[in-house]
C-alpha cells in the first residue's frame, strides 16, 4: 500500500477499504505514514466522511494499534461509562461506586481536563493522598474488593488515537463524527467493558452544539460498539447550564459526596440516577438506583474505592486563598446562566489548564447561588468566584460577560435528559 493513495481515495471521495485502513492506522502509530500524509487524511475524511463500515474498521484497528484490557475473569459484569464532556460534570464520582454498590464492576478510566471542561483525574486529585495510576494488577484487585476504580487509563490502550488526537488538534480536524466517534470508542473498547453508556452532551457548553449532530454523533458511536460486540447505549443531554451549583475540583469533589448522602442539586442527582439505571440495565440487574443513594450503601462503596486508592474520604477539600462574589443588578429571576461562559470562567480562576503541562488548583472554580430559574433580588450574590490567585477575577469576570440573563420570565428546564438511543 501507499499513503498516497489512500489519501487520494479519501481526496475523490472514494470509500476506503478494509485493508487500505489497516495498513494505513499501523503504519502510521509504526511512524512509516508521516505526519503530513496523516494530517491530509485526517482533513480528506473531515470533508468527505465515511460510511459506517469504514468508520467501524478505522475504530478497529485503532484498537488494534496497542494492548487491550480483558475483565472476563472478573465474577462481576463490567458496565462503563463515557461523557463527551461539559462544565460541572462531575457525575462520574458518584456514578461509578453507585453502580458498584449493586454488584456490578465499574473500570472507569479516566482522563484530564484540557480546555472549559473539566477532568475527573483533576478533581479526584483534590483529595489529600489520591493516586490516578495503578497497575494492571491494580486496577483488576480492586474492581474485584471494590467494584469501582477510577483511574488514569494507560498509555498502552489504543496508541494511535493517542497520536491521531495530537494531529487533529493542531490541524483543525478535531471536530468530525467519525473521527470523535471512532476516537472515544477506540479507547472504550479497548478497555473492555462488557457495557457502555454514553452521555452525549448538547448545548454551549459542549462539542455539539445542537441537538441534529448530537444525535448524530450518539448513534454512529452507538453502531460501532454494537458492531464490536459491546452493548452501547447514548443519552443526550443538556449542557446549556453547568450541572449542579460546584465547578471546579474540589468543589466537584465536594458536591459529589453531597449527592452521595442522598442529597446533592436535582440536575446532578437525576442525571446520575439516569446513568446508573442504563449501566445496571446493561449488566442485567433491574432496581431504581436511587434507593442506594438513600441508603449510604453507595456511599461506603466511594469511602473505599477513595481508600484504595490511598486518598483520604474524610479529609475537607482544600479551600482557594481568595473568594469574591458576583451579583444581582436587578431584581427577578435567572433565565439564562450560559455553560461555556462559566466553563471558562472557572478554567480561568485556575480549575483547568492552558497546555497539557500545566498544574491545576485544587480549590478555584465556582459557586452557584442563583441558578436557572431561581429568584434574586438586586445585590444578593448570583456566584462566588475562588482562586489562589487574586489577579486571576478580572480574567474570570471578562469571560462571564453576558453570560448570565436576570428577567421576569422564568425559563422551564424540566430534564437533564433529552433523548435515548440505543
Ligand atoms: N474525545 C476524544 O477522546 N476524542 C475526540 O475526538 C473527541 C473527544
């Protein structure tokens, strides 16, 4: 074969074949495809797409490209999780020992923050003593005890998405369905979960922006764990507001736990409960969630998935030297309180990072006080802003900026949950 070709198959919007692709994704993680000819590629099927067998062998032999995890010699089902992420979203902290409290093992490994959105291995690093790495050995000792592990995911699970990723962020290809599709479903299966739900994300906060290639990106993701042998299930969801009234790390961590002891934000709690509900499905066992949240049953199940992790359940999150508030200039009700503005707001105050490199603060973010929906009155506060560093609430404010509406209408948001496929 020759990159070439390939590459001008895709160019005349020609369909790839099964050992065009294979040769091409090898080739390429071996380094013999170089860069350039991949960038042209990423930028042919950016344009012109692919059918759902190509993107189905692309995804293939991503996975193909490195190690693959095996659960089957676990006594427990395994059932994953995957959000196409948003701002607020901590719902994978309480949503994996939920799940595990029921009997069903949870190999959640996770990833860091780059950008609005948040990363789970950022905020659970919040928690004095946590570790995101573990073995091999690790990972299946404690999904066996436990039930639930969060943790960094290996830098042996499909390799070429690794590299493709980098490629397509630098040469402005990151943002089409088969490759987002084929690039979370790579590392997915790779990871072998016997089951996975997808949170598909729309709103200003998220990838998708609309609701039409949200749908779109959830069943072609859905079709390809299907063609896999994983069953896979995607809801959309909203992600025009941030979930729940913490964003940041430690104030993630903080609102999760709330949840855990049955209480928590009404967005937060039925968003979870949603999630465990189609995991536990999936894993074959029909209870309503919720009763595990009331119970503390899903509680201790986190004190020990925290424990063996060698992080400290009990310890309070680490607290940012500075606060201000933000507030009302008039009186009425919060009609809009815009994802993206606050998701960058809070990356802002330090929650996220600039490059890849950068630390994070364990205790910048945002409080909510008045969200959607929710009555103020001129000079209550609607937020409070929280950094290490002081200089950093001017950036914040400029990124705030029309984001949040005080009106005398007020909006209806009755779910979370949009839409279903699967
Ligand atoms: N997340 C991924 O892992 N890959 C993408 O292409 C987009 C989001």
């Amino acid at each position: 074969f020759d990159a070439v070709d390939i590459i001008r198959t895709k160019r005349d919007r020609q369909v790839l074949s099964t050992e065009q692709i294979d040769w091409v994704i090898d080739a390429y993680t071996r380094g013999v495809v170089a860069e350039e000819q991949m960038s042209a590629l990423a930028m042919a099927i950016f344009l012109n797409g692919m059918n759902q067998d190509e993107i189905s062998t692309w995804t293939q032999a991503m996975i193909n490209s490195g190690e693959t995890m095996d659960f089957s010699s676990l006594s427990r089902p395994t059932a994953d999780k995957h959000s196409t992420g948003g701002v607020g979203d901590k719902i994978t902290l309480p949503l994996a020992p939920l799940v595990a409290s029921y009997g069903v093992a949870v190999p959640q490994l996770s990833g860091r923050g780059l950008g609005h959105t948040g990363g789970t291995l950022d905020k659970l690093e919040a928690i004095p003593g946590w570790r995101a790495n573990l073995s091999n050995e690790e990972i299946m000792h404690q999904l066996e005890t436990v039930g639930a592990v969060i943790c960094a995911a290996g830098s042996g699970l499909a390799p070429a998405d690794k590299k493709l990723y980098a490629l397509r962020d630098i040469t402005s290809t990151v943002e089409a369905i088969p490759l987002i599709a084929s690039s979370i479903m790579s590392k997915k299966i790779a990871e072998g979960t016997g089951s996975l739900v997808l949170d598909v994300k729309v709103g200003s906060g998220a990838f998708m922006k609309d609701i039409d290639q949200a749908r779109e990106l959830a069943e072609t993701m859905v079709r390809i764990g299907k063609n896999a042998g994983t069953a896979t299930v995607a809801l959309l969801t909203d992600m025009s507001v941030p979930l729940g009234r913490k964003i940041g790390n430690g104030l993630e961590v903080e609102e999760s736990v709330e949840v855990l002891a049955g209480g928590g934000p009404a967005d937060v709690v039925e968003l979870t409960v949603a999630l465990a509900r189609e995991m536990l499905l999936a894993a074959g066992v029909d209870v309503d969630p919720a009763e595990n949240l009331a119970n503390g049953k899903a509680m201790d199940c986190w004190r020990d998935m925290i424990r063996a992790q060698d992080g400290d359940p009990d310890a309070p999150m680490p607290a940012a030297k500075h606060t201000e508030t933000v507030v009302a200039e008039t009186d009425g009700v919060v009609s809009e309180m815009d994802a993206l503005k606050v998701g960058v707001a809070s990356w802002r105050l330090g929650a996220g990072r600039a490059r890849k490199e950068d630390p994070v603060q364990a205790g910048a973010g945002i409080t909510i006080h008045a969200h959607l929906g929710e009555q103020v009155k001129a000079g209550e506060p609607i937020l409070t802003l929280h950094t290490d560093d002081d200089y950093r609430f001017e950036r914040a404010r400029e990124a705030l900026e029309g984001g949040i509406t005080i009106s005398t209408v007020a909006p209806t948001r009755e779910s979370v949950l949009l839409d279903r496929i699967g």
